[in-house]
C-alpha cells in the first residue's frame, strides 16, 4: 500500500475512534442523566415576577405578595402590608438558582410518600403583571440525607429532589415576610425631638401603671428635657432603641375598642418637619398591646418586652455621678 493511502487509512480510523469516543462520553448515563435533570422552575425573566401567592397545606390561609412599583406588598383582605422585598428577592434568586432537577418517581401514587399531596405539600405560584403563570411548583418533605427535599412541577407527576436551601421560604409563616420594623426608614440623625407620654399597665389590669410625661430635644451633641439634665449616651441610646421598635404582626381590622384610650404615645418630630407618632392602645392579649401610627387605621401588635425597651423613664436617662 502506498505511504499516501496508509495515512488516509489511519487518519480515517483515528477519526472514526475519536467519533465513537466523543458519542460515548456525550451518550454515557451520567451525561444523560444530567441533561435530563437539567431544568429552569421559572420560565421567563425574574424581573417580570409581579405576584407570588404561597400556599400550605389543606386548610391553611394562602399567603399572597404583590408587587408595588420596586417594593413587594402583602394583600390582607383590602390591606396591603408592607414586606421585606429583599426576603422576596432572596426567595425568587434561590427559585431561579435550580438548574437541576433529579427524578425519584413518575407516578402520582408517590406523592404521599414523598409529603408531595394536597395533604402536605407547600405550593407557590408565580406570575407576571398579565396574569401568566411563570413558576408553579410544590415542595415536600425532606429527603434522606437532609440536604434535598422534595418537589414536583404543578401539570406533572413526576417527582424530584432538589437543593433543600429553598425548602424554608415554604415553611416559613406571614410574620418572616412582613417589614415590621416600623421606623426602620427614620436616621437617628433626622430625629431633633421626641416624646414620651403613658399611663400603660404593662403588667395588666390592676397592676401600677407606667405614668411618663416628657420630652427630649437635641442640645448640641447632647440632648435636654426642659431644665432636667440627661445623660447624652444613654439618650442616644435609647433613640437607638425607639428606631428599632419591632412590631409582631399586623391586623387589617383591629377591634372596635382597641383604641378608644391611648394609653402609650412616642411621638418624633424630624428635621423635615415632618412627625411620626405611634400609639397604644388596648391589651392584645398574652402580653402584647395593639399599637398603630397616629392619623393611620392600619394597626400592629406590640409585644410587652418591645414596649418597656420604648418607655424609659427621665430618671432612666438622669447624667451618670
């Protein structure tokens, strides 16, 4: 054979076992496998997400989020409830951060073992402005090891196994997605003034009452009350305390009574002019009060322990011997 016809023949054979090597690696179960896993839950852009409705097991209330221009609200009723939009933006990252999606059953029969049935599953749906459904799944329960949990497509049987890093957003109650601090967007600079007035029994009926009446206005880089002296770290200190009031939960409808006496008043007068001024009302019941801000029908409920750290009394705050 000539030496011109020997290199075609072995070029054409080494060609030929390169092919038969690359189907091998491109056709091998493992690379099957995952390209059949690969998968997207969200179909279309993050950004166009305006509305995500959670739901959990039979019989409990549906939790649903809107979107409002760049902040995320919750829709209570007639009420939109201010969320942590940025809790909301962690939980469509992780949604859209599966890219892979492993099969453990093809038949529906396998829901219950796997907490995938009405019964026990947790459902969220996405969808854009126009109403279309962008993600619709449901999560189960825990896999094996802990590290997966279950999950199936809304439309589908099949079952599968995913990280289980988005697994707490599903479990997660109203409460976690609400904003409730409610003067997180006041700076401690913007405050010049506030005040503090109360007659509250923290402790319930028939146990002395906390009776506050006074007022804190800047004073250089300290603060005065009238002719009193203040200890500036501790007023600062305490501002610090009032900014970051945390309230427990909202109530769209608050009883009729709830506020016919205002038993706590914090009132801040910013350099803007501008004032904020929460106030409490009755007792909630185990150990919180129902608290809304002055001029404003929707109302909070305030924890006891959150209130004795916003009720300081002057001597609290006397200069330091």
């Amino acid at each position: 054979m000539r030496y011109e016809k020997k290199v075609i023949v072995l070029s054409s054979v080494l060609a030929a076992l390169l092919l038969i090597w690359a189907a091998g690696v491109l056709f091998s179960p493992e690379r099957m496998a995952a390209r059949s896993e690969s998968a997207h839950l969200i179909a279309g852009k993050a950004a166009d997400i305006a509305s995500i409705s959670f739901a959990g097991a039979s019989g409990s209330a549906p939790i649903q989020l809107a979107k409002s221009g760049p902040a995320w609200t919750m829709i209570d009723g007639s009420a939109q409830l201010p969320v942590q939009a940025s809790r909301v933006g962690g939980f469509i990252d992780a949604l859209g951060a599966i890219s892979r999606l492993r099969p453990v059953a093809r038949s529906k029969d396998s829901w219950a073992g796997f907490e995938l049935d009405d019964a026990h599953a947790k459902r969220a749906t996405l969808k854009d402005a126009s109403g279309k459904v962008l993600a619709d799944v449901y999560i189960g329960g825990y896999g094996p090891t802990g590290s997966e949990v279950y999950l199936r497509r809304s439309g589908s049987d099949v079952s599968y196994t995913v990280d289980a890093g988005i697994a707490s957003y599903f479990n997660s109650g109203r409460a976690t997605w609400l904003d409730l601090s409610l003067l997180g967007s006041v700076k401690e600079t913007e405050v010049q003034s506030f005040s503090i007035k109360s007659s509250i029994a923290l402790d319930g009926k028939g146990k002395p009452a906390l009776n506050l009446d006074y007022a804190l206005s800047r004073d250089g880089k300290g603060w005065k009350s009238g002719a009193a002296q203040v200890d500036a770290d501790a007023s600062n200190s305490y501002l610090r305390s009032i900014l970051g009031l945390q309230g427990d939960d909202y109530i769209a409808t608050a009883p009729a009574d709830a506020f016919a006496k205002i038993d706590a008043r914090i009132t801040l007068d910013l350099g803007s002019g501008a004032s904020k001024a929460i106030e409490v009302g009755a007792s909630a019941g185990n150990d919180h009060f129902y608290g809304r801000f002055a001029g404003q029908s929707l109302a909070f409920t305030l924890s006891t322990y959150s209130l004795r750290s916003s009720l300081k009394s002057l001597a609290d705050l006397a200069p330091k011997k």
